[in-house]
C-alpha cells in the first residue's frame, strides 16, 4: 500500500477542505460558494470532521456558526498546509516551480570558464536554480547527484557531460 492510499483513509481531506474555507470565510454559506457545494454539505463535512477528530470545531451562537477555541487552534495548525498546497498548485500550473541544475567542475574550469557563462544563463532562465560543486578529479561517482559534469579535454577545451 503506497503512502497516498494510507493518507486517503486516515484524515478526511474533503472535511478538511471544508474546514479550511468554513473558518477562513466565517461562513458557512460563502464556504459552500467557494467549494461549488451546498451549505447543507459543508454543514455535514464540518460534522464529519469533528466526528472523526472527537473534538468540538464549531458552535451556534445564535443563527451563525462560529468556530470554537479547538477549531481557532485547528484552523491556525492546518491553514498554512492548504497555503502551501495552493502556492505549489498554482506555480505549477503556471509551470514556474524552481528547477536545480548541479554542475560538478574543476576549480579552474568552473572559475575560468563556466562562471562568466552563468550570469548570461541566469538573466534568459531566472526559474532555474544552479548549485555548482568544486570537484579535485576528472571521474566522477555515478551515485552523485550531479546533472552535469564540466571537464577538460587533452587540447585543452572544455566540454560538457550530461549525466
């Protein structure tokens, strides 16, 4: 069983969306706009989570459902989860999200060679992330995570290796 199958039994991740807009919306009827339900269903995953929690998230005061001291403490412990979820979808959707490239070089090569290329590489891919590793030999080990290797040849030119 992966990971995925083992979450999606254990924590109620529609009663958890529900949650999440419930108490920053202060609504329950805005909830349900946001999430395309009815205030009917938000109700009932708000119920649902609380059953599956055993503690107490809401309560009526009046007309209005409010959120407890437990569901102020909840929401302030899984807001910054949804938060990060929604930056991640949406700099992936917008195909921005960081990529690393490892270069493995020669002190004299990197230096001599390829710094002075990576300002004009950096200015024309700015989502791209470069971390350059100083290496003391030309072979390089095949469990290194390294995405390319920048070395000298016998005439004395350089050239790159991608792993």
């Amino acid at each position: 069983m992966n990971s995925i199958q083992f979450l999606d039994r254990r924590l109620p991740f529609i009663a958890l969306r529900s949650f999440e807009s419930f108490a920053r919306l202060g609504d329950v009827a805005a909830a349900a706009d946001e999430l395309g339900i009815t205030p009917s269903a938000v109700s009932h995953q708000l119920s649902a989570l609380q059953t599956f929690l055993k503690i107490q998230l809401t309560e009526r005061q009046g007309r209005r459902l409010a959120l407890t001291a437990d569901g102020r403490r909840y929401f302030e412990a899984v807001s910054p989860a949804f938060s990060l979820l929604l930056t991640s979808t949406t700099q992936l959707r917008q195909s921005k999200l960081q990529r690393r490239i490892t270069i493995s070089a020669l002190p004299l090569l990197a230096t001599g060679w390829l710094m002075p290329r990576l300002a004009g590489f950096l200015t024309r891919h700015p989502g791209v992330d470069i971390q350059v590793q100083y290496t003391r030999y030309r072979n390089y080990s095949a469990t290194q995570q390294i995405c390319l290797c920048v070395s000298e040849t016998a005439t004395g030119t350089a050239t790159i290796a991608k792993n």
